[in-house]
C-alpha cells in the first residue's frame, strides 16, 4: 500500500510526462490508433522492439487463428491478438 505522499508524488511524475494537449499532439495519437486497428501496419515488440509478425496458430485450441508474434522468437515470446 502506498501513503498519501508516495500517491501524490506519483501523481505528479504522471502530469510532468504528458504531452501538452495541441492539434499536433491529437494528431499523433490519433494516426497511433489507426496504426494499431491496421493488419497490414508495421509493428514493434513492446518487449524489445523487433518486428511483430503475422502468424498461425499450428496446434491447440486456437489452431487456425492469427496473432501477431515477435520475430526475435524464441528469445522474446511475445504476442499480441490480431484485433
């Protein structure tokens, strides 16, 4: 748990690194969003920054879905849903 201070001091890390509210800023956040309901964007691996990419699940339960998988596997594991 933390104290009321520790909260407040978080809180104010948290005002200090957001962005100023602008057309530009807007404009930025809203492409990002674009870019992540798009199949065919580019993608980044939030764990190390390699290139996500599209895959088929061969066995189990999702066999014949999609996802998107890190291409550093199987160093990094991660994934990430299609929609």
């Amino acid at each position: 748990m933390l104290s009321e201070s520790e909260v407040q001091d978080l809180l104010s890390q948290i005002k200090s690194g957001r962005l100023e509210p602008t057309r530009k800023t807007h404009r930025q956040h809203v492409q990002q969003l674009r870019s992540r309901s798009d199949p065919t964007a580019e993608r980044k691996c939030p764990r190390c920054g390699n290139d996500m990419v599209l895959r088929t699940a061969k066995r189990g339960a999702n066999a014949g879905n999609q996802f998107w998988g890190c291409s550093g596997y199987p160093k990094c594991r991660a994934v990430q849903s299609v929609s």
